[in-house]
C-alpha cells in the first residue's frame, strides 16, 4: 500500500508519482478533499516518524568485530 497526502499548489502537483514496484501492475487510485484536518494529519505523521526513529535507534548493533564465513553459512 502507498498513501501519500499532500496539497496540490499548481496544475502540475495534480500528477503523482508512483514508487517503482507499482510498474506494470494494475492500480486503484482514490482522491478526496481531506478539508481543513491536514494539520493535524501531518503533526500525526511526524510523532509517529519520530516513534519510528527512536525504536530503531535502539536496537542498532556493532558488526565492527564481526567477520563473515561462508563455508560456516553454507553448512548444513
């Protein structure tokens, strides 16, 4: 799924772009006015991207000392 809110300034604003994994593939696009609410859609967006980068900030881990084998990976 691929959602996208923004305010279309300009004649040309009207033509979205799609991310590359939806080439060749049948789409359903739906538009609607969202009103006056898009402050509030975007301050939503926000704490939760900030949410997202916390919790992903806490489970990074150090592969400084790590060292790859592949004979080891390919043992079965």
């Amino acid at each position: 799924m691929y959602r996208k809110i923004f305010v279309a300034e300009n004649l040309e604003d009207l033509t979205v772009r799609l991310p590359d994994n939806y080439l060749h593939k049948g789409i359903e696009v739906i538009a609607f006015e969202l009103g006056d609410n898009t402050d509030e859609i975007v301050a939503a967006k926000q704490k939760s991207a900030k949410k997202a980068l916390n919790f992903f900030h806490t489970i990074q881990i150090d592969m400084s000392g790590f060292s790859f084998n592949r004979d080891e990976a390919n043992e079965r």
